[in-house]
C-alpha cells in the first residue's frame, strides 16, 4: 500500500506538544476538525433507545483506542450521528471474515518453513508478498479487535521467526521490506505498540534487518527505531539493539556497520539520500534522547563513539549531496556539537576543549585535581597505567578496554547508580581478563608449536613433491633415449608437407555469395591473404550454409546503408649500527643462534624469507668488516649492532651463504607462480584449437561480413581474428544503440544455440591474455641464473674445511639435487606450451613471430567480455520494451490505488484508522522532531562561532585503527 499523504496540519497537530519540554506519550490520533467527515449512509435497521444506544456506541469508541479529548468529542455528538456512525461501523466489519488472523498466522508460518525447503517460482513470491501486503493493510484498517486477536495469537512471534529464518534471497527481496511494515502497522496503535516494545526479542530482530543489502528494508528499520527513541523507555530499548546487532554482524564496535554506510556510494542518488537521511535522523534521536536529555556527560559519551567511527568527516562529505532534508539532520548534529563542547569547556573555564589533544587534556584534568584528595589517586592511576601491558598482537588490549568501560560507567552513570548506556561492565569480566592474561604464554606456546608443525608438514610435502618430480624426469629420459630419432623424423617430414602445401596449394574458387538489393553498412574487417589459408581453421569452414539460414531481408533491413537513422536516446657506519640493531631487534634471536641458523641452513626455521631478505640487503662492506677486525680486541665494548655485524664476518662466503639460503627457501614459491602461467598458456591454446563454437561462431562472422561488404572487401575466405573486436563498430541503420554485435548475438541464440557454450569452452582465455612471454621467460631465466649460482657455491664448499656444525654442502647438495630436476619440468612444459601456442597462431592464419600469447589471447579475451556485454545489453533492451508494455497497466493500477487511497483517507478521518506511529516516522524523517532544539542552536550559532575564531576549530576526528 502506498504511504499515506497527510497535510502540514495533520504534523503540526501532532507534535505542537513538543514545544514543552518533555515527550508526550504516543497516543491514537484521530483527525479531529469540527468538520468530522463520515460517508453519509442511510441506517438500514431503527435507532434504539438513547441508552442502549449509549452502551453499544461506548464498546464502539473503546475499540477505537482514542484519546480522552477525542473520546469526548465523540460522546458530544447527536444521537443520529452516532447511530450512523455505529452502522457504517458495522457494516464495514461485516464485509470480512473474523477469523482472518489465524489465517494470516498460518500463512506466516507456513513461508516460514517453505523457502529453507523448495525454491520457489517467480509467482509464489508475488504471492507471498500480496498476502504480507495484505496482513499490513489489516493490521492499519481493521478493527480492534482484529489487532487484539492477532496479538492474543501471538501473531508477533510469527512475524519475529519469519525474519530471524530468512534466507540471503528473500532478505533482500520485497518481503522482507513488507515485514518491517506489518510490525510498523502494529505499532500504529497504542496496544500493538505496547506488545511490540514489552516483547523480549522484538527490537532486537528489527535491528538484525540492518545487514540486508535492501535499501528500502534498512530504511523502514532506521525509521523505526529512530521513533521508538522518542517513546519513553524506548531509547534504552534501542541502545540495547545496536549492541546486540554489534554480535550478530560481528562489528568491531557498536555503530560501525550505520557509519559504513553512511560513507559509502550506492551509484543511485535517490536511494542514497534516502538511506543517509534516515541514518543522520537516527543518530540524532540516539544523541538527543533518553538519558541525553538532561545529561551532557551522556551526550558527549555517545557522540564520542561515533566520531571514533570517523563520522565528522563523512558529514562533511555528505554536503555535497545538496538535499535540503538531509542538510537539516546534518546543521542538527554539528549545531548540537558545538553547543555540547561549548558546555563541556564553560566547565574549565575555556571556550573549547581539544580532545584530539592528550597533552591538553591530561593538563586539564592535573589542573582540576591538584591540591586536592583525589590527585594522589590519579597519580596512582597513571603510574600502573605506565605498567599496564600492551603488545600489538595479543589479547592485552582486554585492559584497556575494561579501564575505559570502568571509567566510562562511572561518568555516565546516574546519581543512583545506574547505567543509561546498553553496555554494562559486567560483560568485562575481570576474572575473564585475567584468566586471558594467564592463558597468554600458553596460547603462544601453542601458536608457535602449530607453526613448526605445519612447517614440518610443508617440508614433507615439498620432499615428496621432489621425489615424485625424480620419478617422473627418469621416465621421461628413457623414453626420450628411445623415441628421439623417430620425433626428429616426424618432424622434419610434417615440415615438409606443410612446406609442399603451401607452395602447390590451388587458389579457392569465388564463392557464390547471395547480393543484397541495396547497399549495407560495411563491417570493417581485415581479409586473410590467400597464401595463409591453407592448413588453417578456414580450410574447414564453409559460410555458404549459413546464407540458408539467415534472414537476409531482416539483415538488409537492419544494417542498410541509406535508411534514415531515428533519433534514440542513449544511457550515459651510524647507517651499519642502526640497521643491525634493527634486524636482532625484530629477530628475537642471539647473535649465536643467527649465526648456528646461517651455518645449519636454517634447518629449524628460525629466519623467515623477509629476514633473510633484510639481512641481504643490510651485507657489512669489506671496509666495515676491515675496520671491526681493527677492533675485535675490545669486542666486549661494542655496540650490540657491530658485534652483530663482526660475528657473521667471521661466517666464510657470508653473503654467498645468505644468497644460497633466500634462493632455497624461495624456491618452491617462484616455480609455483611461474607453473600456472606457462599451464595457461597451454591451456588457452588447447581451447581455441578445440573449441567447436568458436569455429561455429567464425563461420556466422564470415558470411555476415561477406554480405555485407562487396568487391575487394567481400568475397574472402577467412580473416585476421582481430575483426572479431571490430563487429561493434558496425551499428544498425535503424538504432544507434545496436550494433552488428548486438544482432549477431541475437542470431546466435536463435539458429545456433550450442555456440552458447562458447564461454564455457574458452574459460581458460582470460588467464592466457595475463601472460607476457617475455615477462615469463625473464622469471625462468631468474630461476635459472639463481640455481646455478647455489651449485657454484655448492662447489666452492665442498673445496673448503667445514667448520663444526656447518651443514651447508649436505642441505643444499640434497636441495640442488631435486631442485634441478623440479626445474627441468618446468622447462619441458615451457617448450610444450611454446610449441601448441604456435601451433594455435598457424591455426587461425596469423603470423607466428609476431603474435604474443597476451596479445594473441587478448583478442580472444576482449571478444568475449563484449559479447558478455552485449548479450546484457539485449536483455536490458528487451526488459525495457516489457517495462513499456507493462507501463499502460501500472497506469491504470496507479489510479486504482490512489481511489483506494482516497477512500481509506476518507475513513480514517471517519475515526476507523489510527496512525500516529506514521507521523512520528514522518516528522523524524524530515526533522521537524528536531526544530525546537535546531531553531535554539541556530539563535546561539553566531555566538559560537565568535568564541570558537579566536582559539581554532579542532579538526573533525578520523578512524581510529582497532
């Protein structure tokens, strides 16, 4: 149903009692006007007594739940007004069945349990969504006693389960915005909203609804909860909410998911305006209300938790925006700011506080406590705070985190003790804290037991990897021992056939090509010569067969060359010591064990890739080890940084040593990013030389282009692929939007459907078109020079004394040993991918030296995304005649609606209908709720601004890294 329109007298009425200072409860509202408007009606059946007429009209007016003023006004009416009243009533309950609540119940049950079942069909979701439209309308038009008895039914429940059993698709659907709107309408009248609000669980699902990618659903809940603040005890109701949605989504603090929403761009300006507006409209009854009334130290809590989530700066940006509603709730946040920080500094005697400055407000708080008893305490405070532990990874920031909620209760917390806020200390446990802090030197033990054990398992894997990488190379050189003669005759007489072909081979016939009547828009292709055809995909392709199935007529019709075209509208040393220090710092480890590390090969995995890469980089010169040698007689007085860099000078082939290690641990890493590349381009070729869509596909282009285009253009027998980018340059005569590529698309999927598989065929396209060959070739060669590097020094080893400990010729002759063989592969599969990448060029005529793989299966790649875009394109094309088509009926629905609008007007002003839920909604939405306190903060505006000259605004918080 369409939401109600309601005049500036119907808002005004409402919220004139906001000018005093508290908040009224919510009360039915009937429109009230002496010019009370019933439907005139004839009574059917005779008055009865003025008494007994009393006593049915009394049972009438409770059911109406009006307020005392309007229930005199209705009392105060002639005894003929108030039998017709009475009738009209009735006859309008008795055009319904009474049982409809159950049947709603049972409807809501049963979707319930059916979509974690059966996918439904398109229909039975519209009908889904009818009968929860439906229930909505009933919860706001029916009588009493229909709301008392879906109530009495626990049909709330109901409601709460459908939401909490949602699946992804149906979150985001309509349905899901329907939802929110019946329980909107169950709060539209004082009993439902009543129930709504005492129910244990209610607020809390309706604050679950935020995580749906449903802009309209997240702005129904916004607008909810933004009026439930404003009911009395409604506010801690919503706090409470946050912090349970803060669970369900997993947010690192209250409010985060509200801010990253208000930052980000949906691309669609009315939705986006409309979702910013209802979060700023929330945030300001979450900051004005409840306990926020009358405490500032309340405000200032609450605001501080949103400018850490950085909001000052999204407001800024939302400026630009340039939507009067929404720049309201903006100037009520920041008018209200500056009103509460002016406050806060009046306190120290100053016009502002900057509270991005810990310098300013430690003096602040030293000023305000010395001389007196509390300053021995807060000294206390700052001392443990000196000793308090904090590591950037762990689990010690539980400590700060309880002193600031300790802190923080004890500000905000009321003279009796009692906490506004929905975050109690007691979810902090103090013994949690310790036990985590116990637990701590345990949990890391554990962590760093894990990682050798999965280093282990790595270690076996790569050995087994190795062995089986042995395995195979034996294999394949017996073979090759054997089959080497025959390859190399095979060879050399395939060469010579080609060779032979191409050099006999006939010159193809002229085609006989069908003539269109008038002249066609060229498709700008590129022909293949003649002498390129043979032993090509071209050899097998024969476009005179598509000419039988193609609608020549409508192709002429589309692409003619003189058809006027019809105006569319279109979419739119210090340095050594530093350095050193630097390393052992972040090492952890003795210069011993580095060195026993260095010397073992690093057999136990204390220096990880990036420390060895540090190390390499920061290698001591030959005049820094010559000048430590000159001072090795007072080692014991060094700098632990240049006793660092003396005890691996002493190390023999250090740097060589260090170059030989990275190589080794790095390894297996560099061939498993080189491997898939040279695999893609196997596989890219493979799947052009055995696509048969494409070669399909290539047929259909041919005779299109033959068709179309006439003398030296037409008539050929293949062309460079290339062209296949240049079929969307073609555009139809009739509308600019469409181009060949459009039309081909649509003649595909109508004559040769199984070209549809053409996506599926060549999935391995966009993988190929990364690869550079040069970049490729440049990172095996990388490989190579670094292998042989370590089998020099492998050699050079082996000629030396070993020192005690020193494994370096056993690890890495083990290591060079498999390596060389892992290598080996990785140069076969290069050869092979070099050999099918070359044969995929000759397949389709190109010129094998000058066609890369990202080149060549970059044409291949782009064809595809256009022809994925275009197909998108037709379906909006045609989405958009259907939307026409059906433009006419919704027309005609509209006006149907806006009559059932206007009687259901006409009845609410005959006091048949409560919704003062929806004018407190309204009102928040536009911020009208806010002008009391928004025209206040305006007056005091210029003031602030005055004060605030002279000392300098404090930049707006940002994001603070949690």
């Amino acid at each position: 149903m369409a939401p109600r329109k309601r005049s500036g007298r119907g808002i005004s009425f409402i919220f004139c009692c906001f000018r005093s200072s508290d908040h009224p409860e919510i009360t039915y509202r009937l429109r009230n006007d002496s010019s009370f408007a019933l439907q005139t009606m004839d009574p059917v059946l005779p008055m009865p007594p003025v008494d007994e007429l009393d006593v049915m009209f009394t049972e009438l007016v409770d059911e109406l739940d009006l307020t005392d003023k309007h229930r005199e006004a209705m009392f105060a009416l002639p005894a003929e007004k108030k039998w017709q009243i009475y009738c009209s009533k009735k006859k309008e309950e008795n055009k319904g069945a009474t049982s409809w609540p159950e049947f709603y119940i049972d409807q809501l049950n049963s979707m319930a349990a059916r979509k974690s079942l059966i996918a439904l069909e398109k229909e039975d979701e519209e009908e889904r969504n009818k009968t929860i439209e439906s229930l909505k309308t009933a919860l706001r038009t029916k009588p009493m006693r229909f709301v008392t008895r879906f109530i009495d039914l626990d049909g709330l429940s109901c409601i709460l389960n459908f939401l909490k059993s949602m699946d992804y698709e149906t979150a985001k659907s309509q349905i899901h915005t329907s939802l929110i709107g019946c329980i909107k309408a169950l709060m539209n009248n004082s009993l439902g909203r009543a129930h709504v609000l005492a129910h244990s669980e209610s607020i809390n699902v309706i604050a679950q609804s935020l995580s749906t990618e449903n802009i309209k659903t997240k702005v129904a809940v916004l607008e909810i909860m933004g009026a439930v603040c404003l009911v009395p005890g409604g506010h801690k109701k919503v706090l409470e909410a946050m912090l349970h949605y803060q669970k369900y989504a997993s947010e690192r603090t209250r409010f985060q998911t509200l801010i990253n929403d208000l930052d980000k761009s949906t691309g669609r300006y009315r939705d986006e305006v409309s979702l910013k507006t209802a979060i700023m409209s929330f945030i300001n009854a979450v900051l004005s209300q409840g306990a926020g009334v009358e405490s500032l130290d309340f405000r200032l809590h609450l605001r501080y938790e949103f400018l850490m989530l950085g909001i000052q700066p999204v407001i800024d940006k939302l400026r630009e925006h340039e939507n009067s509603t929404l720049d309201r709730h903006l100037d009520f946040f920041e008018m209200l700011r500056n009103e509460d920080e002016l406050e806060f500094a009046k306190r120290f005697e100053l016009v502002h506080i900057d509270t991005k400055s810990a310098t300013q407000m430690f003096e602040l708080t030293r000023k305000r406590l010395t001389h007196t008893e509390a300053y021995p305490h807060f000294m206390s405070i700052l001392h443990h705070c000196l000793q308090m532990p904090y590591k950037r990874s762990g689990n010690t920031v539980q400590y700060w985190l309880l002193l600031d909620r300790i802190v923080q209760q004890i500000v905000i917390q009321s003279d009796k003790g009692q906490d506004p806020d929905a975050t109690p200390l007691e979810n902090f446990n103090i013994k949690n804290v310790v036990r985590i802090s116990t637990n701590m030197e345990h949990t890391e033990l554990q962590q760093k037991l894990e990682k050798k054990e999965r280093e282990c398992d790595a270690k076996a894997q790569e050995k087994e990897e190795m062995m089986q990488t042995l395995n195979k190379m034996k294999e394949k050189l017996e073979k090759e021992s054997s089959e080497h003669k025959q390859v190399k005759q095979q060879v050399a007489d395939l060469t010579a056939q080609l060779h032979e072909m191409s050099r006999v081979s006939p010159k193809p016939p002229k085609k006989s090509i069908p003539q269109p009547t008038n002249a066609l828009k060229s498709f700008n292709w590129s022909k293949l010569p003649e002498n390129k055809l043979a032993g090509t995909v071209w050899t097998d392709i024969d476009d005179t067969k598509v000419f039988k199935i193609l609608d020549l007529e409508d192709l002429e019709r589309t692409f003619s060359a003189y058809q006027r075209q019809q105006v569319m509208a279109g979419p739119g040393h210090t340095w050594a010591s530093g350095q050193g220090s630097a390393i052992t710092r972040s090492l952890k480890l003795s210069n011993e064990e580095i060195k026993r590390a260095i010397l073992t090969m690093d057999e136990q995995e204390d220096l990880p890739k990036d420390m060895l890469e540090q190390l390499l980089k920061f290698v001591p010169e030959k005049g820094d080890i010559d000048l430590l040698e000159e001072h090795k007689h007072e080692l014991d007085r060094m700098a632990k940084a240049d006793r660092f860099l003396f005890e691996m000078s002493r190390i023999n082939h250090y740097q060589q040593r260090l170059q030989s290690l990275y190589f080794k641990k790095k390894f297996a890493e560099r061939v498993a990013e080189v491997k898939p590349k040279v695999e893609a381009i196997r596989a890219g070729s493979k799947a052009v030389l055995q696509s048969s869509s494409l070669q399909q596909l290539l047929e259909v282009v041919l005779a299109f282009g033959n068709y179309m285009n006439k003398g030296q253009r037409g008539n050929a027998f293949g062309f460079k692929i290339s062209s296949l980018n240049k079929i969307a340059d073609t555009k139809s005569s009739i509308d600019k939007n469409i181009t060949l590529l459009h039309y081909l698309i649509t003649i595909v999927e109508k004559k040769y459907p199984k070209v549809l598989r053409l996506h599926e065929e060549l999935r391995d396209i966009p993988q190929a078109a990364k690869v550079n060959m040069t970049e490729l070739e440049k990172e095996i060669n990388t490989l190579r020079t670094g292998l042989r590097a370590v089998e020099n020094e492998l050699d050079f080893q082996k000629s030396q004394v070993q020192q005690t400990g020193d494994k370096f010729v056993s690890v890495v002759s083990q290591f060079v040993t498999l390596a060389s063989f892992s290598f080996s592969d990785v140069e076969d599969l290069l050869t092979e991918a070099k050999e099918l990448f070359s044969k995929a060029v000759k397949h389709f005529g190109e010129d094998t030296g000058k066609m890369q793989p990202d080149e060549f299966f970059g044409i291949f790649d782009q064809f595809l995304q256009a022809v994925t875009e275009a197909k998108q394109e037709n379906e909006n094309m045609k989405r958009r005649k259907e939307e026409e088509e059906r433009r006419a009926r919704m027309e005609a629905q509209l006006k149907e609606q806006r009559e059932r609008e206007r009687k259901m007007k006409k009845a609410k002003e005959s006091g048949e209908e409560g919704g003062e839920f929806d004018d407190l909604v309204s009102a928040l939405r536009s911020g009208e709720v806010f002008d009391k306190d928004l025209f206040k903060l305006k007056r005091n505006r210029k003031h602030i601004a005055s004060q605030l000259a002279d000392c300098g605004r404090e930049r707006p918080i940002t994001k603070l890294n949690f």
